[in-house]
C-alpha cells in the first residue's frame, strides 16, 4: 500500500510539472501574438477612420476639383426635366417683367377704345408665347451650350474661391456664387424677334440682381473654403494610403481570415456613413434652396453629382 501511495504521489508531481513547462512554454508566444496583434488592430482601427473621409475626398478630387470631369458629370442634366424647369422658370419670368406685353398692347390699341378689353388677353397670349418660346430653347442644342458654359465658369469660379484666388470666374460675387442667365435670355430674346415679336429686340438685359440664381451663398462659401484648404492637399492620395493600412493589417495579423472579414465588415460600415452622409447633405440642400428657383432641381443636380 505503502509503494502505491508513492506511485501516486510520484504521479501526480509529474503532471503538475509538465502543466507548469507547458505553461512557461507558451507564455513568449502569447506575447508575440498580443504585440503583433495590438499593432494590427490599430493599422486596422485607423484605416476604417479614415475610410470615409478618404472616398469623400477621391470623390471630390474626380470629380469636382476637375473641371472637365465635372462638366462631363453635370452635362446631362441639361436635357432633365427640373433643371429645365427650374431655368425656364428664371428666364421666362425675367423676360416677361421687362417685356411688359400689357402695357405695349394697350399703347397699340390707344387708338381705339373699343379694342381696349382685348389688351389683358393678348398681353397674356403673348406671355404664352414667350413661355412657350423659352422651352423650345431650353429644348435645343443652344441651351445645351449654354449649360456647360454657365457650369465650366461655375466650377472655375468655385475652385478660385475656395483656393482664395479674387480673380476668379465673373460667377463669384463676393461670397456668392451665381449661375447667370444673361447669355441666355438674350437668345430667348432673339428667337422672339425671329418669330415675328419684333419689339422684344428693345428689351433691356435685366440687372444681374434679377437674372441670376444663387447657388452658394457666404455661410455656406466659408465653409466649403475650409473643407478645401484642409482636404484638397490630400485627397489624391489618401484612399491609397488608406487601402495600403487595410492590406497592412491583415499582413500583421496572426489571425488573416478574421482580418480580412473584419476589412470587409469596415469598408460596409463606411460605405453605409458615406450613405447616411449623402442622405443629410440632401435633405440640407433641400432647406437650402426651399426658397430658389432652384427648389425643383436641386435634387438632380446633387444625384448626378454624387453618383459617381
């Protein structure tokens, strides 16, 4: 009994030394693993950071920051309906406060009396007339034309301000930027005397208070000057350093596969606050221009321009 109870003894003293080497053994590899798995995670944490502000700021770079790729973007939007709308709009209602039909009508009439009544309606005839007359010309090539020219000089003007260069496009006013109507009014104006209107060649070009659509104004001015001067440095670069911190952490990483899942699971979230983002700039956009001839068009004009 006396040989067993050593046995036993004996036997478990070898399975408590054993569980303490193995113990001691694994410690400098626990070690490792926690360092280099620390240093993953914060590569990793970094990265899905800056995630979105690196996507804005491609974005931005490709698509607003150059101007032949914006006119490219926003080219389209000539043929859309609200932009179409919202222009017609400006034009036909400047065109036919400086027309004055009624007065002109009435002054032809002077001379008889008994004629006087069919003033209003044909002042109103021939306010259709010139409403009528704008759509065609927004439904031309002219108005085409004349978009990516107004959007080239908007973009150019927007660029200078933001870089805080006065001499910029004839578009910035100060701390506004405007979308001037001038250059198509007077074709407005020239198709009316083509169709036979001869007395709209003497109407006078509206100062540019009353031809002009306001689409940034100085609250709105500074802050996109801030945004630029601390994002625009940056913004051609920082997606790929972004992507490279993403492939760094996996390469770090002891564990790749749950690595790489959680990089797939980063770029969705980002993906999904980019969305979220989107969605509150339009409905600030929305308030913004609630009260401008921008009002219809607005919503086009920001889903082109984000699409990319």
């Amino acid at each position: 009994m006396s040989d067993t109870g050593d046995d036993v003894e004996a036997l478990k003293a070898r399975v408590a030394e054993l569980e303490s080497d193995r113990s001691a053994g694994s410690q400098p590899s626990a070690r490792r693993v926690t360092g280099r798995g620390v240093a993953a995670w914060v590569v990793f944490v970094i990265a899905a950071v800056l995630f979105p502000l690196a996507v804005t700021g491609f974005w931005a770079q490709k698509t607003l920051f150059d101007t032949e790729r914006y006119v490219a973007t926003v080219a389209p939007l000539a043929e859309d309906p609200t932009i179409q709308q919202a222009v017609g709009n400006q034009v036909t209602s400047t065109i036919t406060s400086q027309l004055d039909a009624q007065a002109h009508v009435q002054d032809a009439l002077s001379g008889y009396p008994r004629l006087q009544p069919l003033a209003v309606p044909i002042a109103a005839a021939v306010d259709g007339f010139v409403g009528k007359t704008v759509t065609n010309v927004l439904a031309s090539d002219q108005f085409s034309q004349f978009w990516v020219t107004a959007n080239r000089k908007v973009q150019q003007g927007v660029i200078a301000a933001l870089s805080g260069n006065p001499a910029g496009a004839v578009s910035i006013q100060g701390d506004r930027v405007v979308l001037d109507t001038g250059d198509l009014i007077e074709k407005v104006k020239q198709r009316l005397v083509d169709r036979g209107l001869s007395f709209a060649a003497n109407i006078p070009v509206p100062p540019a208070a009353q031809r002009q659509i306001v689409l940034l104004t100085s609250p709105q001015l500074a802050q996109a000057r801030l945004a630029y001067a601390i994002a625009h440095p940056v913004a051609q670069w920082l997606l790929w350093v972004v992507l490279a911190l993403f492939v760094l952490a996996i390469v770090l990483s002891r564990r790749r596969p749950r690595m790489l899942m959680a990089t797939g699971i980063a770029i969705a979230i980002g993906a999904l606050v980019i969305r979220v983002l989107m969605a509150t700039g339009s409905w600030v956009l929305t308030n913004e221009f609630a009260s401008t001839t921008w009002a219809v068009a607005q919503a086009a004009f920001y889903t082109i321009l984000t699409n990319y």
